[in-house]
C-alpha cells in the first residue's frame, strides 16, 4: 500500500479546523458531493487551485526579485517553547498532572500531560457533584459513575446501614435477622431462635452491633466485587469500541476511490472528538444527532439506505445516478427557459415552437 494511504495521526489544527459540510449540512444531503469516482474531480478542482495560488506566487517573486521561503523548524527552539508553555500553564493550574510526571518537552509527553488534566477535572468535577447530593443519591451516583446498570443490584448491596436507629430492640431484632438472612442458610424458626436467646440473656444491643459490624463488612466486600465486575466490563466496552474505530479507519485507507486527503478528513470526521457548546462528541455523532431530528433529511437518508446490501454495502452507483439526474433536470430547466424566452420575443404574427416536440431523453442519448 502506499505511504500516502497510510493511516496517519491527524493534528491538533486538524482536529479543531476540520468541518466537512461536503456531504451533509444542516441544509440536507449534498447533491454535489462527490459520489464513486467523484474524488478526481475534487482531485482535479484542487489542482487547478494550487496552479492559480503557483501563478500568483510566481507573478508576486518576480514583482519583488526574491523567492519566499518557508521558515525552518528548529527542534530545539520546539521544544524549549514547549517546555515554557508547559510550565506557565502547569503554575497557573491549567496543566494538572501526577507528582512523579516529568515533562521532556516532547509533543507526546505534552499530549499525556493534557489527558492527565482532562481525568483530572472530570473526577474533580464528579466530586464536587456528588458532595452537593443527599447521601442516597450520591451513592446511587457514586454506583453509576463506576459502571453500575443494574438498579436491583443497587437496592441490594447499597444500603445506607449508618442510618439505622439502634436505639430501639425492634430495630435491634430486624438487624440481627436481617444479617443471619443475608449471611446465612438459616431457617426463618432457627433465627428467631437466636434472637429469643440474645433476649434472654440481655446480649440483644450487642449482638444487634456485631450484626451491624458483620453487614457493613459483607456489603463492603460486595460493592467492591461490583466495582471490580463493572471496572472489567467497562474496560471490554472501551476495548471493543476503539478495535472498532481502528477497523472504520482502516476499511476509510482501503476505499481506493478517495484520494489520501480525503481519506485523513474522513477518518477525522469519523474518530476525532471536538468539544464545542453542545459538548464533546465527534462530528459524526453531531451529523447523525442533527439528522435525527430533521424528518426531511431523514427520510433522505432513508432512500440512500433502502438499497444497503450487507454485503457489498451502499450502492454509489445509485448516488452518482442521483447526481446525474439533478444535472439533467437542470439542463432541461434552462433549455425550456431558453425556448420560453424566444417565444416571448418573437412577432406575433410567428408561430412559437412547441417544446414537446424535442425529445430530451432521445437527445442525452445521442451524445
């Protein structure tokens, strides 16, 4: 394969300045966007615009007798700058990173740097929520944030045991019942045995505490087996979901119709995340939200669709049929607004053409 097909790690300027409106925009789906083989047009459209931007260099060299040059990277000066850069916003707290993190002035290492303080203000952003929430919301959250889906799961192994008045011996016989039930095989009669007995012998507060003890230790051993099942399950889902986006890029490099270009905007179109005022999402995401909600490019995206075969996937021979089609409504336009405009011109006395004598379809196919 060549160099030039080679997936490639796109820039932080081409992630934050790429907007790909070619195909779909807020207007609906393009018409003009380049279908099967509509990349060398695009292709060709772009040469002639670096052929007019060479002549307008060349005209502005030989106005001025001296050739521009474009400066010289110094990876020294690079790194210096990034060094600097890195320490005025790590003393200003907008760089936050680990006590042993060393920053070597490197793009990389200024890359760890900016994940670090990304986790950092999502935890710092979630602590601060949960410490405005009532207890049982915030351990709720605290469940959900940690991978938890399942709400009986919750209402299970997430009960709020500080709470409970032990002041009562009603209260004190429901804790020891309550521990033998859910750390025992016990039968219902042999329990209330054992509660009869702490009564009588006058242990019913202590043995309501060691119950108490003995909950609060088995349902902390259980959230977390819960946290580390939901940490693992999570952890597959992100693993699973970045195999995926590596087989969209990859299938993007072997789709031999789209020029390298193109390619690395589409891979960004499809995989780079970009934070704006709805949120951080890729531009994917935003097309796909944005036609969700417009029943008109909706039901475009439906006819597209219709003829999706799993195997050989959208047919672009229908897209470029599409294409063709609005040009030759187009040009039938204008020949019937051509021969409209020589019969308005025309004597009176003249007799106008009549245009259903022309047969349009006869005539594309004669050329």
């Amino acid at each position: 394969m060549d160099n030039e097909n080679t997936p490639q790690e796109p820039s932080l300027e081409d992630i934050l300045s790429f907007q790909d409106d070619s195909v779909y925009s807020e207007d609906g789906f393009n018409d003009n966007a380049p279908a099967e083989g509509g990349e060398q047009e695009l292709e060709n459209n772009t040469d002639e615009g670096q052929g007019q931007e060479q002549e307008e260099n060349e005209s502005h060299e030989s106005e001025t007798g001296e050739e521009t040059q474009e400066p010289e990277i110094n990876e020294e000066e690079f790194q210096q700058q990034l060094l600097n850069n890195f320490g005025i916003l790590k003393d200003n707290g907008v760089l936050v990173t680990p006590e042993d993190f060393e920053f070597d002035g490197t793009a990389d290492k200024f890359k760890e740097a900016l994940e670090h303080s990304k986790k950092a203000y999502d935890d710092n952003a979630k602590e601060r929520l949960m410490q405005k929430l009532p207890d049982a919301e915030r351990r709720y959250f605290e469940y959900l944030v940690n991978g938890g889906d399942d709400l009986e799961e919750f209402q299970a192994n997430y009960i709020d045991y500080d709470s409970v008045d032990m002041s009562s011996e009603e209260v004190q016989k429901q804790v020891i019942a309550h521990q033998y039930k859910t750390t025992t095989r016990f039968s219902d009669e042999r329990i209330q045995k054992l509660i009869d007995r702490s009564v009588s012998d006058g242990s019913l507060l202590d043995d309501a505490t060691e119950a108490m003890s003995l909950l609060k230790s088995e349902q902390a051993s259980k959230q977390q087996e819960i946290l580390e099942a939901n940490q693992r399950k999570a952890q597959a889902r992100l693993e699973k979901e970045a195999d995926f986006r590596n087989n969209v890029t990859t299938s993007i490099s072997e789709l031999d119709y789209l020029t390298a270009e193109r390619q690395k905007k589409v891979k960004n179109f499809y995989v780079n995340p970009v934070t704006k005022s709805d949120g951080q999402k890729t531009e994917f995401t935003r097309v796909m939200d944005k036609l969700k909600s417009n029943p008109t490019h909706l039901a475009q995206l439906a006819d597209i669709l219709y003829e999706y075969n799993e195997k050989d996937g959208l047919n672009l021979d229908r897209l470029s049929k599409l294409k063709l089609s609005k040009k030759t409504k187009d040009f039938r336009t204008s020949i019937h607004e051509a021969l409209n405009t020589k019969v308005n011109v025309a004597s009176k006395g003249s007799t106008p053409p009549s245009k259903e004598k022309f047969d349009f379809e006869a005539f594309l196919k004669s050329q």
